[in-house]
C-alpha cells in the first residue's frame, strides 16, 4: 500500500503518527510542509474531499497570530493562499493511503484504515 503522511517533522501530533505507523509496520512516505512544502493541486484535491473547515487549521497558533481582518470571512481562494504561504495553518496530519484520505490522528480511525 501507498501512504504517504504529510505535516510538520516537529508537530507532536505528527510524532504519535508516525510512531504508530511505524509500530504496526505501516511502510510512509513523510512529506515535510516546511522543508518540500504543498502544491495547490493538494490543497484543492484535499478541500474538495474533506472541506475547508476540516484542512484549514483555524486552532494552530499560525492562523491565530493573523490579523483579525485576515481571520474573518475566508473564501476558499483566500484560504488556500495562506495555507500556501504559510503551511503550518494546514491541519496535521494528512495522510493519504490507495485512495483514502485521512486528516487529523485519532489512533481508532488510523487501526481502521490498515486493519489493526
């Protein structure tokens, strides 16, 4: 199976992801947002699947430090500009696996996807 997770290495939610991937022989991908990273394409793909409510990180400190002005009434474009511009405000983690899409870690949902 294809996964690939996609977040920030120094994210604690990332850690108990990856390590639990790794404790139930899951074999990843890691794609680093801060080092490589996000295209637009993802973005679009992953806001059409989940939503923007679900991938727009509005509880991160990144999206809070911005201006109120900034905060209020996003449209989807202006959405997608500031997790690209900054991706720390894109929720964490994401992963992809043979077609699923799974955003946020909660270790139940994880052991249902790879049959844990």
């Amino acid at each position: 199976m294809d996964v690939t997770i996609y977040g920030i290495k120094n994210c604690d939610t990332m850690k108990k992801a990856r390590s639990w991937l790794e404790e139930h022989d899951v074999a990843y991908e890691f794609h680093d947002y801060k080092a490589l990273g996000i295209d637009r394409a993802h973005l679009e793909a992953w806001i059409d699947r989940a939503g923007l409510d679900t991938v727009l990180n509005r509880a991160g400190t990144t999206f809070r430090k911005l201006p109120e002005g900034e905060r209020e009434g996003l449209s989807r474009e202006k959405a997608i500009a500031l997790m690209l511009d900054q991706p720390s405000m894109i929720k964490r983690p994401v992963l992809e696996a043979e077609g699923k899409l799974l955003i946020g870690f909660k270790p139940e949902i994880y052991a249902g996807t790879f049959g844990d």
